[in-house]
C-alpha cells in the first residue's frame, strides 16, 4: 500500500512538473508574439509619424498662406482686389490643398528603422 502511495505521489507531482514547464513555455511564447507584435506597432507608428512629417511640410505652410489670403478678403471685402483669379484659386486651396500620395510601405520601414 505504502509502494502504491509512493507511486502515485511521483506520477501527481510528475504531471504537475510537466504541467508547469507546458505553462512556462507557453508564457514564453506568449511574450515573444507580443514583442513581435509591439515591434511591429512601433514600426508603423514611425512610418505614420514620417507620413505626418511629410504632410506637415508639404502641406500646412502653402494651406496656412492660402487661409491668410482668404481671411485678408474676409476681414476686408470692400479693399480692391489685385487678381481675383488668384484670390478664387487661393480659397479653393485653402480647403483642399492636400492632394494624396502614394506611399512603398518597405521604403517607410526601411526609412524609420534607419532612423531608430
């Protein structure tokens, strides 16, 4: 009987080490999706940032001077105005002046993981 308890004691505390070695690599695992998972985020996250980057600089200087035009014209619309083609074409930017681009997502990685 003492054998029999003996025996089973071993093959419990066995499946309960071979139970915990299954969870420890199975976290293990786990942390590894996640830091690819985090890896890959941040690697997007950096390809937006160079996308805002690049909107920022093409896009806000020649829009922010439309507006000034437009507002010129709106706090004073009596005043003469110079070229009134160029004051048309100045409010039609100043909504729309972003125009779309097509981005090579490698070349963004490639860009962003030179910069890190």
């Amino acid at each position: 009987m003492k054998r029999l308890a003996a025996e089973f004691v071993v093959i419990v505390a066995g499946i309960l080490i071979a139970l915990a070695v299954d969870e420890w690599r199975q976290d293990r695992e786990e942390l590894r999706i996640a830091s690819e998972h985090l890896s890959d985020i941040a690697l997007e996250l950096r390809g937006n940032l160079c996308t805002v980057e690049r909107i920022r600089v093409r896009s806000l200087q020649p829009k922010m001077a439309n507006l000034q035009t437009v507002l010129q014209f709106l706090n004073d619309p009596e005043a003469p105005v110079a070229d009134p083609a160029a004051l048309l074409q100045a409010m039609a930017r100043s909504t729309a002046a972003a125009t779309p681009w097509l981005v090579d997502d490698d070349l963004v990685r490639a860009i962003a993981s030179l910069r890190a």
